[in-house]
C-alpha cells in the first residue's frame, strides 16, 4: 500500500497538460482549478481554486497578531514568530467551496459558475486551534469561536451587506475544540500564498471552504450564535421538516461527492477500446467508502477502484477502466460516491438546497467515436 502523498497506483494516460487557473472572476480574485487536469493525490498551490469575497488585505508583519478574545481568562496577543514555535499538526485536507459545481444547476441561480474545480486537496500545517484556546482559558459558557479575517469590504450584489464587514465565521465549541482544526501557516510544504491566507489562516477539515477562515486576526468566544452576514444572509441553509422550513442554519459540514476528471465533458472518447476514467471522492466527518460509475444512465452501477489509502478529511482518487461501446454516439457516464457513515450521493437536486452544497449526480455526456487511425485507414481504402 501507499502513503498518503503518493501517486495513484498507475499513471493517468490521458493527462491534460493544462496547467493554470480559470478566471471567475478579476478583482476580488477567484480563481478555478481545471478539475479534467487532476493528475496528483496532493493539489499543488499554484493549481488550487481561490474563492475570496474581498480584496487581498495588505497585511504589516511587524504590527500584525492574532488576538484570541472574548470569554477567556487571558486574552492574549500572538506574534507570528510565537505562534511558529508552537506544537503543530499537519493535515490533508479536501477543501470544496459550498458554491462547487453551481454552472450544473438549471435554472441558473446567482453567484459564481464554478464548475467541477472550486475544490483542491492540500497538505496544511499550524498549530491546533484548541492548542491556543487551551492557554487562553475558555471560560464556563462559551458557545462558539468567531474567527475573523482582515479582509473587508461591501457587498454590493444580493444579498447586499449592511454597510463594510469583515469575513468572520463561527464554529461551535466541540468543532473549534477537535484536534483537526488548525491554525495553518504552511500549505504543501511551503509558506501560505498572499491569495490562500497568509500569514495564517483556519483550516476546518470536514467543513466546505467558507470555515477555513484566511488572513486570520481574531478569533472571539462567545456565549452565543455568531449572527455574522457570511452565516445569516449568506452560506445557510433552511432546516426542512417534511419539507416545511423550521430555522436557518449556517452551511457547516461536508456531503459525500465524487467528480470525473476524465473523461471532460463531451470529450470524444474512442469506441471499442478501454478508456480509464479517474476522478477524485470526499466527505465531511466520515471516509470514502466506495465510489461506483454507471455507463448505462443510471441503470447499472459498478465498482471503481479506489486508489491509494484513506485518508480522513482528504479526498480519495478512483479509477475505472470502461470498455467503450463499439457504436459511435453520445453516452453519459455517472460517478456517486457512498461514505462510511452509509450516505450517498442523491440523483437528484432538491432545490431546497439553493444556490449551496451541489452533490447530486452529474451525468456526463462524452462523445464515443472510431479511434483517428482507425478513421484513416478507412479513408484510404476509399
Ligand atoms: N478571510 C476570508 N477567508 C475566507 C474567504 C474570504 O473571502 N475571506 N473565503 C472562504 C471561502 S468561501 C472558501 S471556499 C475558502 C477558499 O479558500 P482558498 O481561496 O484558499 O481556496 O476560503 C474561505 N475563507
Ligand atoms: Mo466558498
């Protein structure tokens, strides 16, 4: 068996040599990663998506710290040297934004058309939060940390923000507790990128991409719901009973996916030969526990192999060897992924769900057709 930053088991043959970023939008930067280029267990920076809501904040080193304040016994003030001596963790960690795989939906909702490669699976490493709220002292009644980012600015389209905010978000006491939950300074290896937090941010395995707070200053306990605009107006969901709305609730954890890198979609697949589709497979607080492709429009399913080990919190690449028809034409071919906690992924959308957590099937329709020498040879007999 492998470690977990090997590469898959067999090479993928048909790699698509495209190695930047597709642009979502100019300023503030959000930038998609190509997902039919997945090629590497480990996302490299350069290729990870960037979802940011405001501007890079210019951030000074020498005046900058991390303040932890609110309902602990010391309120302290962390020196970036200081927090660097700290005990660390590392951890891989899928991180999908909420908004992943939006341009599927139909009708089109608002917000950013991501396709398939607003996620990216990294090696972060930094200090455990709990670690820092052990030394400050979390006092009897605490309900959550506020992690707040120095980014801020205005919200101009819906849902407009009252005036200029800063990206905060909460997480509960148990979560911001649980040893996974770092304060990252490090992604693969290297310093955080401007674009991806640095100097610090939090890193919320288990949770979509809006927990993992970047350009980290401040993280306040408090002894109540956190009712900040990114887990009020934005990045919620309503909590349905028999289909009637019962509370708003912030968007938190992670459900079952699986997406196809390969093929693309309509990519002309050649007829009659073995085609190796590969993708890759994630979860919130759960592993990957099979992950299973249909050829037929959903009407067969079979086991894809999965590659490498689990690992919990990082996404699971798979592979499938299909043995293309021998007549020519449009075919769809599904991947639906299943947990160990016993979830898959739904066929269809519910449209409760908004403009949010994109998980239902994709069917991708590819173009099977005679390989190009094959098409040639008959050309000649002509
Ligand atoms: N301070 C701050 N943190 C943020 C955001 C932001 O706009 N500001 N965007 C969040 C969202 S919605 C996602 S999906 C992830 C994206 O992280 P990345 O840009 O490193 O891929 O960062 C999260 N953390
Ligand atoms: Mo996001």
């Amino acid at each position: 068996m492998k470690t977990e930053n090997s590469e898959p088991t067999s090479a993928p043959l048909n790699t698509n040599p495209f190695n930047g970023l597709i642009i979502r939008e100019r300023e503030p930067e959000n930038l998609e990663f190509p997902f039919s280029a997945l090629n590497s267990f480990q996302t490299p920076t350069e290729q990870f998506f960037v979802r940011s809501h405001f501007p890079v904040p210019a951030i000074d080193m020498k005046t900058w710290r991390l303040n932890i304040e609110g309902l602990v016994n010391e309120p302290m003030e962390i020196e970036y040297d200081e927090l660097r001596m700290m005990p660390t963790r590392t951890v891989t960690m899928a991180l999908e934004c909420a908004g992943n795989s939006r341009i599927f939906l139909s009708p089109k909702v608002t917000g950013l058309q991501w396709e398939l490669g607003a996620v990216g699976n990294a090696e972060w490493t930094g200090v455990p939060l709990s670690e820092i709220l052990r030394r400050a002292g979390v006092k009897p009644g605490a309900m959550e940390a506020v992690l707040e980012g120095a980014d801020s600015g205005e919200i101009k389209k819906e849902p407009v923000s009252p005036g200029k905010i800063t990206y905060a978000r909460s997480l509960t006491m148990e979560k911001a507790m649980s040893p996974e939950v770092i304060l990252a300074y490090q992604m693969n290896g290297e310093d955080l990128t401007p674009a991806h937090g640095y100097p610090v941010r939090a890193i919320v395995p288990g949770h979509y991409g809006m927990a993992s707070v970047k350009w980290l200053n401040r993280i306040l306990v408090i002894d109540r719901e956190f009712r900040g605009y990114f887990q009020t107006t934005d990045y919620t969901l309503w909590e349905r009973n028999n289909g009637y709305p019962i509370q708003l609730l912030p968007i938190r954890e992670i459900e079952v996916k699986a997406e196809i890198a390969r093929p693309a979609l309509y990519e002309a697949v050649p007829a009659n030969s073995v085609y190796r589709m590969f993708g890759a497979a994630w979860t919130g607080e759960s592993e990957i526990a099979k992950v299973e492709i249909s050829v037929d429009g959903a009407k067969t399913w079979s086991p894809a192999q999965l590659l490498g080990d689990s690992v919990k919190y990082a996404w699971r690449l798979w592979e499938y060897h299909w043995s293309t028809p021998a007549k020519c034409g449009r075919y769809t071919v599904m991947a639906r992924a299943t947990d160990t906690r016993g979830r898959t992924q739904p066929m269809h959308r519910d449209n409760h769900r908004g403009n949010y957590v994109i998980t239902h099937v994709q069917p991708i329709e590819v173009e099977v057709k005679k390989p190009r020498n094959a098409v040639e040879t008959e050309s000649y007999h002509i």
